[in-house]
C-alpha cells in the first residue's frame, strides 16, 4: 500500500477501523443490487493507481480493508492529483486514476494505452465531499461569504479583509485591516475544476474565468495537492484556501450563503446536491459522470462539492487486471467501506441508489 503524505499512526487507525467494520465483507455473496457485502470471491495481483489527493485518506482506509480482505491483493494509489492520475492511466502508467473530474471530451475522443483497441475510460463515482472555503485569520470565528464577495477575493479583485463587501456579509466580526494572502492549487486539480464551475455557476459578474483545472488567476500563492495547500494556509497568517473538508483540519472554515440563508459545510449537504443532479448527456451507458447542480438552494445544501471518480477501462487487455479492478470498485462502493471513509475523511456515503449504479457499471467492466 503506498503510505505517501500519510503517517504511520493514522494508517493504523485506519487498519483498525477497518478490522472492525469489514471483517464480514467477503463472507457471502451479496444479493442482487445489493453494495452491503462484496462478493465471496478473493482476489490477487497488484493494481497502480494515481490521481486525486482529495480522494487520498479515502483510498488508504479503503486500501486498507480490501488488503486485509484479500491478503494477495496489493494496491498502491499516489495522490499526485487528478490531472496527472488521467495522465497516467491514458499513458498506461498507472492502472486506474482517481479525479476530482471526469474524463474530458477531449480525453475520450483518444486512445487509452490499458484498455482494449476501440473501447474506452469510464468514470466511476466513488467519492462526495464538500469543499470548504478555509481560513486563517487571528480571532475570526464565523466567517460568512457569498459567491460574489468568494470569486472577488480568489480572482484578486478584494484583497483586504476589512473590505467592504466582507464587511457587509460579516456585521458582526471584528476584521483585520491586513492584506488577504489567498492560496490555490499548482498543480492541475479537480478541487479546482469544482470550485472554478461553482464560481461559475454562482458568481457570473466577478468571476470572469471559465471553470478548469487550473487555477486562472495570478494572485497570492499555489501549491501543490490538498496537503500543500492545508500547510501553506496554515503557516500563512491572514490567509484562505478552498479545499477538500478531509484536508481542512485546523483551519477555520467560512459559512457559505446559499439561497438567502448562509450555511455551514456538511458532508449531508454536499450528498442532498449530489443526489438531486443527473448523469451527464453525451456519456457512454457505463459511463457515470454527474452533472453537479451547482445553483441548488435547497435548505442546507452544500452545492461547493466535488465527486470523485475512479477511472478505469471498460475493458481492459490483460483480464486478470480486469478482475482486480472490478473487484476493488466493488468494494469501495460497499456500505462498509463508504462508512469507513466517510470516519475516516469527513466524506458522505454514496446514496444506495447511487452505490447501486456504481456497482452495476463494474460488473460490465472486462
């Protein structure tokens, strides 16, 4: 299991958890449509995956179970991101890829190294997390943004904390008067790509930048993946970030004003939005990417929120690796082991019906 960015204690508080909550995931096989129990099956070999550090503490707790499960199993996942884990598996360097983005037009209409001639990558949802607005600023508790006064401070258009347009939001609080020093991704991001189209989405008049994967503007410091940007945060006073909520330990994070009411980040209300959106148009039948509702205004919804895939071939060359994936995405998408990560990572459990669909698309994978 690739330990990267993660420490020994937190791997074995994840074993143990998992000891816990899946020791009776490969006793039986599961009814149909069921994601309560994995298949009775044991599986063996080796799967490379790289991709999304959003996804990182999820994949180590579900590592974690799936080895223990099935002890000549080894899968490895390097949280470098998710534009270089879609790199990696169009390349052929790494097995499967996990990303806070689906597979791109672009990147369909090309061939993928793995998989078999003429067939392709399908995205298989996996991972839903609210992003969090973080800050760190001395004595601010309760921060309250809105999209508007969000994008005017990411694109550098308000660049105090004591401007007036936080000060209207925040009647309230006690504002510095010192320069916002604002933190984003270096690296080709997923996070970035859902915080860019909830901007874009919500916040037509400032944010001027259609949504991608890279950052858009030339303002305050970048680093690299969901750990780089929690550490440069933390050790920058007067500073905020948009994140993963796994990675937002330490950090203050902001209410976001949804509709007319402001709210506070919860996995539940990054799940309701999830939930509430279609499949994307356009997609192969096996291909499960959402098309996040990013203007939902229910009550408590949490529409900054990301969902993760694994990306993996529909079919693949070698049918063992076909097998070994099948058999670790079926995991994943079981209740135990969303549980696991949702303890783990702050995450929220894929709905059942949602599970039900991830499940299915696996079973087609070849």
């Amino acid at each position: 299991m690739n330990l990267k960015r993660l420490g020994a204690p937190i791997v074995l508080a994840v074993v143990a958890t998992i000891a816990l909550s899946s020791c009776a995931a490969n006793e039986a096989p599961a009814e149909s449509g069921s994601t309560t129990t994995a298949a009775a099956e044991k599986f063996s070999g080796t799967l490379n995956g790289i991709g999304s550090s959003a996804q990182g503490a999820a994949q180590t707790t579900w590592v974690a179970g799936f080895q223990q499960n099935n002890p000549d199993a080894t899968i490895n996942y390097d949280p470098q991101g998710s534009g270089a884990g879609r790199t990696s598996f169009i390349s052929g360097a790494a097995d499967f890829a996990g990303s806070d983005a689906a597979l791109k037009d672009t990147e369909l209409a090309g061939a993928f190294a793995l998989c078999a001639a003429g067939t392709k990558g399908i995205d298989l949802p996996v991972y839903i997390s609210p992003i969090a607005i973080a800050y760190n600023v001395d004595g601010l508790k309760d921060l309250k943004l809105d999209a508007d006064t969000i994008a005017g401070i990411f694109s550098g258009a308000i660049t105090t904390w004591d401007d007036a347009k936080i000060k209207a939001l925040n009647k309230d609080a006690t504002l510095p008067s010192a320069p916002i020093t604002v933190v984003h991704r270096s690296d080709d991001s997923g996070t970035t790509q859902n915080f860019t189209e909830y901007l874009a989405a919500n916040a037509k008049t400032v944010w001027t930048s259609p949504a991608s994967q890279t950052f858009p503007f030339q303002v305050g410091d970048a680093a690299k993946g969901t750990s780089g940007v929690a550490d440069a945060t933390k050790n920058a006073a007067n500073s905020i970030t948009y994140i993963d909520e796994s990675g937002s330990a330490g950090l203050s994070i902001a209410q976001l004003k949804v509709g007319d009411s402001f709210v506070k980040l919860s996995a539940a209300g990054a799940a309701d939005v999830v939930a509430a959106s279609p499949i994307a148009d356009g997609r192969d039948d096996n291909d499960l990417a959402i098309a996040i509702d990013r203007t939902n205004t229910d009550k408590n919804a949490w529409p900054l929120v990301l969902v993760s895939y694994v990306i993996a071939c529909q079919q693949y060359q070698d049918a063992d690796k076909a097998a070994l994936v099948k058999g670790y995405v079926n995991y994943i998408v079981t209740d135990e082991a969303q549980k696991a990560a949702a303890e783990q990572a702050g995450s929220a459990p894929l709905s059942a019906d949602l599970a039900k669909k991830v499940a299915a698309a696996a079973a087609t994978i070849k």
